[in-house]
C-alpha cells in the first residue's frame, strides 16, 4: 500500500512538472568571470546566467532550474549569474550546454525549463 502511495505521488510530480514547463531558448558561454551572485566563489560547472525574462532583481540567485532540450536530454543547473544582454532565457555553462545538445551544432537551442 506504502509502494503505491509513493508511486501515486511520483507520477504526480511528473505531470505538474512537465506542465509547469516554460518554453525558451538556451545559448552557452566559455568565459568565466565573476558572478553577479557569489562574486569569485565558485559553485560549480552546473550553472547559468539568468536572463532578465527570470532574474526578478537577483531573487533567482541559487534556484535550481531543470532545463531540457529534448526527452531524453535535461540537466539542472543553479543560477549564479545574471545576464542583462542575453537574447536567450537562460545562459547556460558550456559544460551544462554539452549535457543537452552537442556545442558544436550551434549555441542557440530551443529548451524548456522550470525550476
């Protein structure tokens, strides 16, 4: 009874996770500076940039954001950075770039993502 439970609330976490999903589009940056939200400290390859479409004066510093560019291919990564100048939503580290779509085949991808 416990399992089925469990399960019930799995499922359901899924479908209002993938309906809260927004669409958007991701690009990737090389260069590492300091961040807008913990200066030199750092946290990680599994970062982004927030654009302002989500920065909402620096409340995104340190959400995590699920980010998926198809079914099979998501990753999460933790805001660190805002991005002011940025045509995409989110500005993701190459590392995390790479976990999605290949880096090769262009730096603009279409995604969807929630945090």
């Amino acid at each position: 009874m416990k399992m089925r439970v469990f399960l019930m609330v799995g499922i359901i976490a899924i479908l209002i996770s993938t309906a809260t999903a927004i669409p958007g589009i991701a690009t990737f940056y090389t260069q590492y500076v300091p961040s807008a939200c913990y200066g030199n400290q750092s946290q990680g390859v599994m970062v982004a940039a927030a654009s302002d479409t989500f920065w909402n004066g620096g409340a995104a510093c340190g959400k995590y954001y699920n980010v998926r560019c198809t079914r099979d291919h998501n990753v999460t990564v933790k805001i660190v950075d805002h991005c002011p100048d940025c045509s995409s939503t989110i500005d993701l580290s190459r590392e995390a770039f790479a976990k999605i779509a290949k880096p090769m085949a262009g730096i603009v991808i279409d995604i969807d993502y929630h945090q």
